[in-house]
C-alpha cells in the first residue's frame, strides 16, 4: 500500500514538511510512504511542452502518482490560497488523470490562528475537479511554529489528530481497493 506524499513549500524550515516527516514516521507496513523530494525543479507548466516533449521530472511524477494507492498533502497557505508550486504541480497532473478516484488527505501547517483553512478548501476545489476522492476532514494545524520542533511535530493531540487522519486514508484506499476487486471479478 503506498502513498505519496506532497509538500507545497520549499523552505528548508517548511512547518508542513516537518508533518510529512512526522507522517513518514507513523507509517508501519504494509504501508509504504515516499515524499516527493522536490516540487519546485518542476519547470512552470506550458501546454505546448505537455503536448511536444512532456519533462522526464513530470512522466516519472506521474508515474508515481499512478503507481501510489493514496496521496497525502500538506499544503502552507499563501494570500489565501495554496502556493504556487503546489498549483503548478497540479497542472501537469492534470493532463495524465492518474487522479482520478485516489483517495487524498489535505493537511496545512501555519503559523496563524486558522490553521490554512483557506489553503485546504481551495485545494478540496482543485483536486475535486481533477477527480479525486478528497477526504472530507482535513487536519489543519493552528500556530504550528509552537507545535514543530527538529523538524518533526512535537504536539501530542496533533500527532493523534495526524494518526487520525492516515487512518482515514487507509480506511478509503481499502475501500477503493474492494470496490475496484469487486468490479474486476
Ligand atoms: C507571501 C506569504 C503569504 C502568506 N499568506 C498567508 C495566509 O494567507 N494565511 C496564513 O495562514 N499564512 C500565510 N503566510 C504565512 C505562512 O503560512 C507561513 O510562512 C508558513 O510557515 C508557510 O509554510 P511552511 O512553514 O510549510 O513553509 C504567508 C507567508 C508568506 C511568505
């Protein structure tokens, strides 16, 4: 069972990577977690290179997309929204539709009160229309600067609220495992 896992900063003290980390860490087999190493060598997203010489960096994205049962995101929120690198990781996800059905959870780490609310429900749209299946609760995390420390969640009640939420990612990949077993046969 393997998930990816997608981080929309690039900062070296990204709170939302420290909960990949921290997410890496929870995973016992038989699941499998690979983080995406770097979103941001991915070149701006261009139709006319999609359609005449799709980037080797976007065929193996994704390939692992594909390759994946499920997909964990943690996103930070800029202005409102989610970060321009995750935007633009998605538009050349778009085109391969490897999306369609994968169970997704949304997660997003800020420093503010409200805890990139606005960062997940304009992914939930994103992702919605590319045809995912978004788990409806998200975690989102508070004042995470309080709650981060050597780049790993270090908040008792949010590493539960993060199990929670893996848990419920493994719940709906089982269930879309089932379901496409039970159309198969
Ligand atoms: C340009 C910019 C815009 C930001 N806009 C928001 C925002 O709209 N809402 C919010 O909660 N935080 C906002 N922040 C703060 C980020 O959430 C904060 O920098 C966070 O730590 C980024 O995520 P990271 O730690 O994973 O890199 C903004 C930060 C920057 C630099």
């Amino acid at each position: 069972m393997k998930v990816l896992a997608l981080c929309g900063s690039l900062r070296s003290g990204s709170l939302n990577a420290a909960v990949l980390r921290s997410a890496a860490d929870l995973f016992v087999e038989p699941w499998e977690i690979t983080i995406e190493p770097d979103l941001g060598r991915l070149p701006f997203f261009n139709a006319d290179v999609e359609e005449n010489d799709l980037p080797e960096i976007v065929a193996e994205l994704r390939a692992r997309l594909g390759a994946s049962d499920g997909l964990l995101i943690a996103t930070p929120e800029y202005a409102h929204g989610t970060s321009g690198v995750l935007k633009n990781a998605l538009e050349w996800l778009v085109g391969g539709g490897e999306m369609a059905d994968k169970p997704v959870a949304l997660v997003s780490a800020s420093p503010a009160v409200t805890g990139g609310d606005r960062a997940r429900a304009w992914l939930t749209e994103t992702l919605t229309v590319m045809g995912a299946n978004v788990l409806p609760d998200g975690l989102r995390i508070p004042q995470a600067t309080r709650k981060v420390t050597d780049g790993r969640l270090a908040d008792e009640p949010t590493l539960a609220a993060l199990r929670h939420l893996l848990d419920d990612l493994a719940q709906a990949v089982t269930r879309a495992r089932e379901e496409s077993d039970a159309f198969a046969s």
